[in-house]
C-alpha cells in the first residue's frame, strides 16, 4: 500500500527546502508508483489529458526518485 499522506509530507519539507535557499520550485518529481497512485486518483483529470498536479506543481514520473522521497525541482 503506497501511502500519499508520506509523500505529500516529504514534498512539503522538499519544497519549504527550495524556497528557503532562494529555488523556484517548477515541478515535483516522484517515482512512478507515486505517479500512478496520483493517476489513479485522479482519473477524470487524466482522461481529459489535464496535466497531472499535486501541491499545486506538474508531477514528473522519475525512477531515480525513491517511493517516499519526491524531490522539488
């Protein structure tokens, strides 16, 4: 089980991270088993070919990102 609550938790610390040191933070990359969990929720978003978002960023599948370590970008 994939829990989103995690990695919504380590992408705000990621992206309070970022701003600190002065970063525009432009898009959120996670694994893509995070990725599909997002999909998956948001199936209507995706069947519309809206851009898929979580924390008000574009989500990019990344299999060098780890389950629960997103990386703002």
């Amino acid at each position: 089980m994939l829990w989103l609550s995690i990695v919504i938790d380590n992408a705000c610390t990621q992206i309070w991270a970022a701003w600190g040191s002065g970063a525009h933070v432009t898009s959120l990359r996670v694994s893509p088993a995070v990725y599909d969990a997002v999909a998956a929720a948001r199936s209507g978003e995706v069947a519309r070919d809206y851009p898929l978002m979580l924390l008000g960023l574009p989500l990019i599948a990344d299999p060098r990102v780890a389950t629960y370590e997103p990386v703002a970008g």
